[in-house]
C-alpha cells in the first residue's frame, strides 16, 4: 500500500540497557508485594526445615555411634540406642528422632510446593498484564513504526519473547526464593558446628560463582543476538506462508529455502554458541562441588581423630555441602537463563517505549462534514532529506470524484496516508471544511473516511461479520442492502449459510474479486462523508470491475471521493484527475480535457491502449 518507500527491518544493533530493562521488569512484581511476602514465608520456612534436616541426621548417627561404643565394651551385646540429643537440648528416644525427622522433610517438600504454586499463578498473572500492555501499546502506534519492522518481528515479541519471558521469570524467582533463604539459614547451621569445615564449602563456592561471572558476560552477546534471530526466522516464515502462491508461480521456492537455510544457520550458531558457553557452567559447578566433597572426608576425618568433632557431623556437612551447591549451582545456570530474559525483555520493553501518536484533546466536529479537502503546499518525507511530496497544493470541493494517477513512486497513495493522518506533514497543511486536520482528534479524521485498499483485508469470520467490521450492531437488513449495493448479495446467499458463512483468515476460500467486493460493502455500511479507493479494481476481472465501478458510481454520489488507480478506464468519470509525477501535481483536470492537453495523463492513457488493456475494457 505504501507508496514512496522501501520497506526496512528493525534495528538489530546493540542492547539497549541491560541493567535498565532488568529493573523495569521488576516494576511488574511491584503489584504483587503481599504475594511475594507470602512465597518468602513458605521460602523461609521450607529452607529452615532442609536445613535442621542434616543437623538431626548428624546427631542420629552420633547417637547411634555411642550406643556401638557403650556395646563394644559388652561381649555379644546387641547394640540398642536408647536416646537421641537432638539440637544439643531434647533427649528423645531413637526412634521418636526417626519420626521427627521423617515430618521435617515432609513439612520441607509442602512448603517447597506452595512455594513454587503461588509463583506460578503470580508470574501468569504478570505475564497476562505484559501482553495486555503490549496490546494496548499497537494501538497507540503511527503507521511508520510498522516500517521499521516485519510482521514476523513484531509478533515474535509478543508470542516467543513474552513466553521466554515467562519460564525465565517463572524457573528464576522459585529458585531465588527458596536458594537464597536456604543459603542463609544452612550457612548460619555450619558456622555453628564447624568453621573449618565451612570456611571448605565456601572457598568451594566462590571459585564456583567467579567462573560463573566470566561465562555469564561472554554468552550474554549470543543470548541477545539469539532472541534477534528468531525473530527474523519467524519474518521469513510468516512471509513465505502468507505468499505461498506467488512464491510458487515465481519457482522461488530454491531461493526461498536457501535463504531460510541461512537465516536459519545464523540462528544455530549464535544459540550453539550462547548453549555452549552457559552449558559449561553446569559441569564447573560440579567440579567444585565434588572437590568440597573430598576436603569435606578428609579435614573432618582429621578433626574426628583429634577429638574435636563428632563423626555424624561428617554426613550433616556432606549434606549441607550438597544443599548449599544445590542453590549455587542453580542460580548459576538462572544466570544464562537471566540472559534469555533480559535480551526478551529489552525487545519487549523496546516496543512499550516507540514513539506513540501524541495524544489530542480538540474538541470534536459540531456539524457534519461537508467534504471539502485542500491541500495547502504540503511537504512529506518518509526518510529525512528524501522528499517523497513536494509542495503539493490542490482544492476539492464537496462531493467530487477525484482520481489520482501516476507511475509508481509517484506519492498517490501517500496523499491518502497523509489525509488519514497515518503520517504528518514535514510542512505544510491539509483542511476539511477549511478545518486543519492537525486542529482535530485524529480518531475523528479518520471517522470521515471509508476505504477500501488495494490489499483487500478479510479476517477470520462470518460474512456479516466481515462486512459489518466498521459499523458495530450493524442489523442484518443494512448489511444486505450494503451486499446489494456492492452487487455481491446474490453470490452470498449461494454460500452455505449465507451470511453466517464462517471465512477464512485473509478470505483464503472466497476469490480476489468477491474479497474486494465484500470490502466494498462495508465501505458502503459504514456511509462516511468520503471515500478513499485505493486501486479497489486492480484485482479483478473485466466483469467484476464493471460491477465494482457501476456500485461505486452510485456510491460516490454526493460524497467526496479520492480514487487512485493505474487502470485509467474506471476514472473516465472522475471529476478531477490529479496527475501525480515525482510527488507533484504535473497535471490535473478532467479526463477530456487531459487528453486534449496531450500531456503526461495522455501519455499514461495510450500506453494502456497500446498494451490491449484500454480494448479488453
């Protein structure tokens, strides 16, 4: 539809700011404060219980250690353990320790479950709220922000990065949670039976957490580049389905594949190389661990011999060298995982932060419009320093047919896109009723006009539903006499269930002409003050353009009406033809009246004659 410009991809560069998106995806949490105090409660709780766990195991082993030592001396003596010391204070007999001990990890693994319940209905709740912004941001959105990216890219972001978002959220704050209390609490325990034994865990730990820092900042690059490269694959294969049949009459479906094959070949060695690097946390963090492992046998072993320490103790501090690698090790890969988040939502929060069309607050149209248009040496560029309009002045006066033609480039549908206010004028100005555009709501510009373009859009839906989009409650008798206007009534009622006939996404199960025409009818439903047509009968056959023209000159009368087209024979009647040439007015006047000029329209008029196109009509 846009005429004048190239179509351009999104910016592909560097992060915006990593730290800055991380701190605004928080600002979701905010909301859900006393939820998250909750999760930390069931967090504090839980992690209390795994870390008493180990302790309790240690003193059972040390009361079943004395009890040998005390029969050992006996001979034949079966060994009985009669009572546990548990936490140094409570004698309990050996088996009430086995019980207690039992419910301590049951209490443990309730708690973890709730923990990781609440977190997962919060973070879909979030999840849910980014998705409404998201949706709420498109429709805020000029036309030129859709330049800058492809469909593929743009849905990219609200389906993969949203979702990548949500198992990165959802893996990363449960283990945040319960790893941070867990780390504090069987810290605390540690310090309390041995320093030594401690001071090997952590020494462990930290050689673990610097190697994770310096694989975390080489695969941050490749997660982001990564997040960038499924979205170009999702653009190449949203393109390529929707354009099935050109690419197959063209026999572009070689080149096709090639250049998914390399689209797709960048997307695999950015993801091997981010996979790669992060995959290598996982088995470092092990090394480590099994090393605390070792030391952990051998100075305790030591210490045992020298008297200063119980050998139960031993299996506590196995225990809790496990436990506290356990969190380590896993905010260790949600480290990689933070990556995939931040690059998802850094293209997320891009999107939430383009540039919106400014909010207006004119007062509205107190009468009704009467369709008067002028154009007042009006200005336009899609790229700064390249003129696509050039000082285009004109004067429409209500209810005429004005036709605008020229050759491709030449800024015919651009006029329209400025009249819509899709775009602003770098300078001059544009009026209805001798009212500037920029003086009203842009909502109540656009309420002026209907259209029908030369892309015919259909969604998923009944036929009435298609036809009735721009005039909501339509009742069913407008709509026919609107499909009875566009000539297309007798061919809907030969459709299984008429009007309730469910179509297909872009009406893939009806034909190109009956699309226009559909198109037409609810351009004539909706009864604006004016008309855009934007090459409406370029589509169809000589046939279905004669219906089209005869529907559309009754539809024209006494409404102003703008209609671009390249096939001069449906403009014979217009009132005014504007002749376009390199984003001026080179021409203009009646279809007569130009010929006689023998000038540019003439030129484009005979061509067409020439080609058989002006005979067939």
């Amino acid at each position: 539809m846009r005429g004048g410009h190239g179509r351009r991809h999104g910016t592909h560069g560097k992060s915006v700011n990593f730290k800055g998106s991380i701190k605004r995806l928080f600002r979701y949490l905010k909301n859900y404060i006393p939820v998250f105090i909750l999760i930390g409660l069931f967090s504090v709780f839980g992690a209390l219980a795994s870390a008493v766990g180990p302790l309790i195991s240690g003193q059972i082993i040390n009361g079943i250690r004395k009890s040998y030592e005390a029969a050992s001396d006996i001979p034949n003596q079966l060994i009985e353990v009669n009572e546990v010391l548990l936490l140094n204070k409570f004698k309990v007999s050996f088996t009430d320790s086995l019980l207690i001990l039992s419910i301590i990890y049951l209490l443990s693994g309730i708690l973890n479950y709730l923990n990781g319940f609440f977190i997962s209905i919060t973070i879909r709740r979030i999840n849910y709220k980014i998705r409404k912004d998201l949706t709420a941001k498109f429709k805020r959105l000029p036309l030129k922000f859709f330049d800058k990216y492809t469909r593929g890219e743009v849905l990219s972001r609200v389906t993969n990065d949203v979702d990548s978002l949500n198992s990165a959220l959802e893996s990363t704050l449960s283990e945040i949670f319960r790893g941070i209390f867990t780390i504090v609490l069987i810290t605390t325990m540690m310090f309390m039976v041995s320093w030594q034994l401690s001071l090997i865990i952590y020494a462990s730990i930290i050689l673990s957490l610097i190697s994770s820092m310096i694989l975390v900042t080489k695969s941050r690059k490749y997660f982001r580049q990564h997040s960038k490269d499924v979205g170009k694959v999702n653009s190449h294969v949203e393109e390529y389905y929707s354009g099935h049949l050109i690419v197959s009459a063209f026999n572009h479906q070689e080149s096709g594949l090639e250049e998914f094959k390399e689209i797709s070949d960048t997307l695999r060695k950015n993801s091997f190389k981010s996979q790669f690097i992060s995959g290598i946390m996982w088995p470092v963090q092990i090394f480590f661990s099994n090393l605390s492992f070792v030391l952990i046998a051998l100075v305790g072993g030591m210490l045992v011999i020298s008297g200063q320490f119980e050998v139960g103790y031993i299996q506590t501090f196995v225990t809790y060298s496990r436990q506290i690698n356990q969190p380590i090790m896993t905010i260790g890969s949600i480290a990689s995982v933070m990556q995939t988040a931040a690059a998802s939502s850094e293209r997320i929060f891009e999107l939430l932060d383009a540039p919106e069309e400014e909010k207006e607050n004119y007062l509205p149209l107190e009468e009704k419009t009467k369709g008067h248009v002028s154009f007042k040496n009006v200005h336009f560029s899609y790229v700064e320093g390249i003129e696509v309009i050039t000082g285009f002045s004109a004067d429409i006066k209500p209810g005429q047919t004005v036709a605008i033609v020229g050759p491709t480039g030449a800024g015919k549908t651009t006029l329209v896109n400025l009249l819509m206010r899709f775009y602003d004028v770098d300078s001059g100005e544009i009026l209805i009723d001798d009212r500037s555009i920029y003086e009203i709501n842009r909502n109540e510009v656009r309420r002026q006009f209907a259209m029908v373009l030369q892309d015919t859009w259909i969604f998923e839906g009944t036929v009435y539903d298609n036809i009735s989009y721009g005039t909501p409650n339509a009742k069913m008798e407008d709509v026919e006499r609107a499909a009875k206007e566009a000539q297309i009534d007798r061919y809907i009622e030969t459709l299984p269930g008429g009007y309730n006939y469910m179509l297909h996404e872009d009406g893939e199960n009806i034909s190109q002409g009956q699309r226009q025409l559909i198109t037409i009818a609810r351009a004539i439903l909706a009864n604006r003050p004016m008309i855009i047509l934007d090459e409406a009968t370029s589509s169809v056959d000589t046939r279905t353009e004669k219906l089209i023209q005869d529907a559309m000159d009754r539809l024209t009368v006494a409404r102003t009406s703008f209609v671009i087209a390249h096939r001069l024979s449906t403009i014979k009647n217009a009132d005014l033809i504007l002749v376009l040439k390199e984003g001026n007015i080179v021409e203009q006047g009646t279809h007569e009246s130009l010929l006689k000029v023998d000038g540019h329209y003439a030129e484009l008029y005979y061509s067409q004659f020439d080609n058989g196109e002006l005979t067939n009509n």
